[in-house]
C-alpha cells in the first residue's frame, strides 16, 4: 500500500477509534449499567431493571444512610441499601431501625424485618471503613445480617437512576 492510502484508512478509522476509547473510559471509570438480579430490592427495584451505577460519586462524596449502592461480594455485584455508618450499633426491633438506640425513619418502602442485634454477627458497632447493607425486601435478601458488614472498598458506587423498564424510567426513591 503506498503512504496515501494508509493515511486515508486512518483518517477515515480514527473517529471510531476515539469513540470507542471514550465509551471505555467512560464505562471504566465514571458510570455503567447495572442489572437487578432477584427480588431482594423490591419494591423499589425488581428482577431484570436496569440501573446507572455511578462509579465517580464515592470518590467525591462520602457514602450516607439509605443511599442504594452496589456492592462487590465475591464473584457477585449486590445491589443494597446502606442503613448503617461505621462506628455505629444497629438494631431492628419490632419492624423498625435503631441506630445507637435511637428510631431511625425509614421513608422508602420495605419489606418486614426480623428483629436483629449487630451483637449476632459479634461486635458491637459497625467496624471503620465499613457499612451495613440490607435489601429492601428484608425477607428475603442475604445482606450485612448475613454476611456482616463490607467494607468500603466492597461498594463500586451508587445506583441513583433506573432506565429499564421505560416505563420506570427516573430517579430511585
């Protein structure tokens, strides 16, 4: 091939070449779909929606109470709720979240929950850098009641928008 021609192909491949390199930094570093497997979020998500899962929030923002995140747990991505802070003691008593012995409101939908001491999992309050995750529909989802708190570096960041399915399609609650 003379120089002319392979100039030609580059010009005409490089816009491809630029696209593709965006969509993979983008994908790697800031955001990337995220499916919802099983029924452990219902009602606030179900089986098969499609989420953003925001990889960049964490590194700019600190992780808070009832903040939906993905959590990386083993070789499986858990979608969760964050209802507990490290250095705290949580209990569910009665249907209802205390936090250091204090009520905490719930203002989003879940499940029944069993009562619970975080003494079970043998502590008394949430380790640093940790955080407890439950799923909403709290009867049947394996959580931080199960397998103990995770550790920060365990969350690959926020889901804060469902896309699928279209007609659920906005911001989660």
């Amino acid at each position: 091939m003379n120089k002319r021609k392979v100039l030609k192909i580059i010009k005409e491949v490089y816009p491809y070449i630029v696209v593709i390199l965006i969509v993979v930094l983008i994908r790697t570093f800031l955001v990337t779909p995220a499916r919802v497997d099983g029924s452990s979020m219902e009602p606030t998500l179900s089986n098969n929606n499609l989420v953003i899962l925001n990889k960049l929030d964490y590194r700019l923002n600190n992780i808070e109470r009832f903040d939906v995140v993905v959590v990386k747990y083993g070789d499986e991505k858990l979608i969760k709720r964050v209802v507990g802070l490290p250095g705290e003691h949580i209990e569910f008593k009665d249907n209802n979240l205390y936090i250091d012995g204090n009520i905490v409101s719930e203002h989003f939908s879940h499940g029944i929950t069993l009562d619970f001491k975080i003494e079970r999992l043998g502590r008394i309050n949430i380790p640093a850098d940790t955080y407890f995750v439950v799923g909403d529909n709290r009867g049947h989802s394996s959580d931080s009641r199960v397998f103990g708190p995770v550790d920060k570096k365990q969350i690959l960041g926020s889901v804060k928008y469902r896309f699928f399915p279209l007609n659920k399609i906005g911001k989660i609650k």
